[in-house]
C-alpha cells in the first residue's frame, strides 16, 4: 500500500507554505492601490484615457475605476463610490473573498471557486444593467 503525503501532491505542511501565496496576491494588490493611491488619476495625464468614452462618450462598466480606487485608498468611500461603485464593491468583494482564502489556507484546505450559473449570468447582467443605466440621462448619479 502506498501512502501520498502532503508533501509528494505539492501541498506545503507548514502554514507559512500554505500562506505563500495569497500573501503574494495581496502584496501585488496593495502595491497596485498604493501606485494609484499615490499618482491621482483625476489629474490629466497620468492614466490613459478609456477608448470606449475617448470614441463613443459612452461609459464603460471601468469608467471611473481608477478614481473609486485613488478616493478608497484615501478612505473616501462616498467618493469611490461614486466614481465607480460597482468597482468599490470589487474591492470589497475581493477583500472577503481573500480573508476566506487565507483562513481555508491556514487550515490546510483548497478553496474551490465552482460558480453556479445562475450566479455567473446574474453577475454578467449585473454589469450589464450598471452599463446601460450609467449612460442613460436618469443614470447621471452613476458617472464617474
């Protein structure tokens, strides 16, 4: 009879080892909030332009992203939401969505993300729905 141990899949035993990576991920997004919360993109210049407002004036369901994220960074919630509040509850998301994946980590079991679909299609009509009414004239309050 063989016996596989943690070790011969790949898993790291240690919770340092399991920790390894969602620490990185985090790191990675706290150096991309802090380059945004240090270089405004409300100052022209900076970022480039979203094509999709530059050649139509429609915006985008990212328009105003960087803003949400500059105006987070700097604990201004009301303005992050109002730049973009689908991407301030991105933000948001993710952080619950990491706190569950390094406690799963910590314990030394996979997270498994198997969306259901209707979770998938309610989320792509979510974006969709913030879209359309982001660029209706009664979705000003939307505009980044």
């Amino acid at each position: 009879m063989h016996t596989v141990n943690a070790e011969s899949r790949g898993v790291t035993s240690s919770v340092p080892g399991r920790l390894a990576v969602p620490a990185g991920v985090l790191g990675a997004v706290a150096a991309a909030f802090a380059y945004v919360g240090a270089v405004d993109p409300n100052e022209p210049g900076h970022y480039p332009a979203c094509p999709l407002l530059r050649y139509t004036g429609l915006y985008c369901p990212g328009c105003g992203g960087l803003r949400s994220a500059h105006a987070f960074v700097h604990g201004d919630v009301l303005t992050a939401l109002q730049a973009n509040a689908l991407a301030t509850l991105g933000f948001l998301g993710f952080a619950a969505l990491w706190t569950v994946w390094v406690v799963y980590a910590a314990r030394g079991r996979p997270l498994r993300i198997d969306p259901r679909p209707g979770l998938v299609w309610s989320l792509g009509a979510l974006l969709l729905v913030f879209t359309v009414v982001r660029n209706l004239p009664f979705g000003g309050w939307l505009h980044p």
